[in-house]
C-alpha cells in the first residue's frame, strides 16, 4: 500500500503517514517508511530488470526525459520507455549516457524529440516527434516575413504526410504504394528546407540545417508500419511523474532513487498491461519476505 501511495497517488511521505493513520490508526515514523521503500525497491528488482530488458529488445521505442529534484545528486533528469509491453523509468543525467543507460544496445525504431544525446542512434532507425514540429513551424509563422512562409509551406507538407499515413493506416493504399508516394513528398520536404537555408533569420538556418540532418527521420512512420509519427506515449507516460516530483519535491538520496525508478516503472507496466496493480504488489512483497522468486512482470524469452 505503501508502495503504490508513495509511488503512484500521492508522492508526500506526509500525507501518506496522515492517510494510514485514518485507516488503521497507526503512527508511523518517516524513518519506517523510508524502511518500507528500501524494503520495495529490493522487492520490484527482479519485475524491474525484466522491464528494462524487454524495452532494450523491442522493435520501437518512445523515449522522453524530465527533469527531477534529489537533494543529494542535485538535479538528475527522469527518463522514460515505452514500448508495447513495458514502460521504464530510469533516472540520469540529461546526456548521452543518460540515454545510453537507458536503451544499452536497443537496436529498434527510437522516437523521440531532437534532444542531442539520441543522435548517435542510426538516423534512418529514428522518427522524430511531429508535434514538436509543429510547434516549431507555427514559431516560424509567428516570426512574420520569409520565415512565416516558410513555415506555412512545412506546415502544409506535414499535414500532406499526415494524410498519407492515415490512408495507409485505413488501408486505403498499400504499404508499397505509400511509399511511392512518399518519395514524391520528400522531394518537397528537401526543397523548402534547403531553401531556408538560404533565410536571413537564424532560427529559420537553424530548424532547416536540424531537419535536413535529420531528414530520414521525418518519414519512417509512413515507411515503416507499427511506428507513431508522434512521441505522445512517452509522454503521457511522464505525466504521473511530474505530478509526483511537485507534491513530493523529488527524492533524497539514493534509496529514493531506485524506489522511484522500480516503482513507477512497475506501476505502470501494469496499468499499460491490464493488470490489477495492488496485487502484484503484495506478490512481489510477499515473495520478498518468504525470500521467493518475484512474480513475473514481463517475459523476456
């Protein structure tokens, strides 16, 4: 109970100790739910290892970061996974090695937004968020002149892409016909971006030089099927968390850490699959104390 107050519904070890003592009149100390966090950290270990491996072997994976509060490592930053059958968190530094923590030898699809760290990924195994880049072409718009047009003219090919993906996805056109026609679209894309090129804004140079790095990138949810053009798994997954770090103001220290990491990332793992989370809990809790092996949460063979 604990376990999914701490790490789901409420965040502060305050009201969680006000909350058990409504319902069963005890007065616990911090200090015993600190105990009780180490103690499930220990517990989640083994669910919590078999989340991260099935993340680092599956075939795409959205991946975002946050920022977050520990007293003692200062500010790391909250990593997230998700793929179809687990959602990882992992908490890191904002780098590369933060990243490369994460996703240790991932081979799949990686969608993400244009964060510097996820570039030594193969570009052309990476789908960029399109609704950052929508966000970006309405800046441009925002901007007046020649880079309003320009970002008029982006905007009207994403949405063109949109189309096509949508037609695919109904089954309206096959997968070899789309990306015939895609190569028709792309040729567009490359024309416009490499006329901004050429913009007097430096912000117009900078989003075009960016995107024709990244211009394989920009396509693969049409090309590839199972592939969303938009990170919003990712962070949908992140919203909790962030809820949590403000209620509860992060952690402090590294028995906190791994609580928050395993916590969430089997919490949500089993939302994700369906499975009724306080129950998995007492599993895990009880085979911990009679020194069992822990439930399974996903299969990794």
């Amino acid at each position: 109970l604990v376990t999914l107050l701490l790490g789901r519904h409420l965040g502060s070890h305050r009201r969680v100790r006000e909350l058990l003592h409504d319902l069963t009149g005890l007065d616990m100390a911090v200090g015993s739910l600190t105990n009780l966090i180490r103690f499930a950290a220990d517990a989640l270990d083994a669910p919590y290892q078999s989340a991260v491996q099935a993340l680092r072997r599956a075939l795409v994976a959205y991946v975002d970061e946050t920022s977050w509060r520990d007293q003692i490592a200062g500010k790391p930053w909250l990593w997230v996974g998700v793929c179809a059958s687990a959602i990882v968190f992992q908490l890191h530094p904002r780098s590369r090695a933060g990243k490369n923590s994460l996703l240790c030898d991932f081979k799949g699809t990686l969608v993400t937004d244009r964060l510097a760290a996820y570039h030594d990924h193969p570009v052309e195994d990476r789908q960029i968020c399109h609704a950052h880049l929508k966000r970006d072409f309405a800046a441009l718009v925002a901007l007046g002149g020649e880079a309003a047009k320009l970002g008029t003219h982006l905007r009207s090919l994403q949405k063109t892409l949109f189309r096509l993906y949508h037609r695919r996805e109904a089954g309206g056109i096959s997968l070899h016909d789309a990306r015939d026609e895609l190569e028709i679209q792309k040729k567009r894309w490359r024309w416009y971006l490499e006329l901004g090129l050429d913009a007097a804004h430096d912000a117009v140079y900078k989003l075009c030089r960016s995107l024709l790095n990244l211009f394989p990138a920009l396509f693969v949810f049409v090309e590839e099927t199972g592939v969303l053009g938009v990170n919003n798994p990712a962070e949908q997954a992140l919203r909790p968390a962030v809820i949590k770090r403000k209620v509860s103001y992060g952690t402090a220290g590294e028995t906190g850490r791994r609580f928050v990491e395993r916590a969430l990332t089997v919490i949500s793992t089993c939302r994700q699959q369906g499975q009724n989370v306080f129950d998995f809990l007492v599993l895990a809790c009880e085979a911990a104390f009679k020194r069992l092996p822990a439930p399974i949460l996903v299969q990794t063979t």
